[in-house]
C-alpha cells in the first residue's frame, strides 16, 4: 500500500498557468514541496487510461523511460520558471540529458514521485538532477540540462 501524498503546493491548474503542456503531454500532476532556486518535488498520478499504454506494451503496460525523463524535466520547468518575471513569453526547451538510469519499470497505478535538485539556474542554461521514485523504489534518475528561450524565436 503507498503512502498518500501531502496536499499539493501547486495544483494541475497552477501547473498549467506555467507550463505550456497539454494533455497528452502534461506528466505532473500536482508541486507538493518547493525551495526556490533548489530543489522541487511533483507528482504523477500514472493511470492505467495513459494514452501511451495502448502500445507500450499491450498485454504488459510500462510507461516509456523517455516520458519518465520528460516528466522530470517538466517538474524543473517548474522550478526555473517561477523564477522568471517574464514567463509568460518564454519557454523551457530540454537541451541534454547525462547520465540517465532506468532502474525499474513504472505501471499503471503507481504513483511516480519527481524529485528535481538545481545544480545550475541561470537566466538562460538549467542543469538540473532528477530523480524518479515509486515509493521507495528508484525507477530512474538523471541530469537534465535546459534553455530558456523567448517564445517568439521558437514559434517562428
């Protein structure tokens, strides 16, 4: 039986007030720790109705490692962007990843905690190190590097 997580700091809709993701793409669901410029802890409540379970495998539903990394990186947009005055014009583009382990698979029903740590927070360059867990379990981990760009140069 997992524990049930602390009430959410930031909630889907705040999350979306940041982050220009949309279902399907969204992969946190809700903040429940933040230290600002440090260290950031979200949410993804993995459901069997994923639209990524109908391939990835029927019969045997694993979420990809990529879209594990993907949510880690969304939880560090998280962070990076509440430090810009000007979010609203700018986005968080991934740049690299080091060093990623996939250590375990995630399935449907679990409930995948992210836990983000800043190494470098720029005005521009994120790195940033990643940490997937379900309950104790490490299901993978990594370094993830970011820019933020204006919205009105990637859009073009």
């Amino acid at each position: 039986m997992q524990e049930t997580p602390p009430p959410p700091l930031l909630d889907a809709r705040a999350i979306q007030q940041l982050l220009p993701h949309r279902y399907p793409f969204l992969l946190v669901d809700r903040i429940i720790e933040l230290v600002p410029k440090e260290r950031i802890v979200g949410i993804k409540q993995v459901s069997v109705n994923e639209h990524f379970f109908q391939g990835h495998f029927p019969g045997a539903p694993v979420m990809p490692g990529v879209l594990v990394v993907e949510a880690l990186a969304q939880v560090g947009a998280v962070l990076a962007l509440r430090e810009i005055e000007n979010r609203d014009s700018k986005l968080v583009l991934f740049s690299g990843i080091n060093n990623a382990r996939f250590r375990s698979p995630v399935v449907p029903g679990d409930t995948l905690i992210l836990e983000v740590t800043a190494l470098r927070v720029g005005s521009r360059v994120q790195r940033m190190q990643g940490v997937a867990r379900v309950g104790n379990r490490v299901a993978a981990d990594a370094e993830i590097m970011s820019i933020i760009a204006d919205r009105s140069q990637v859009s073009q």
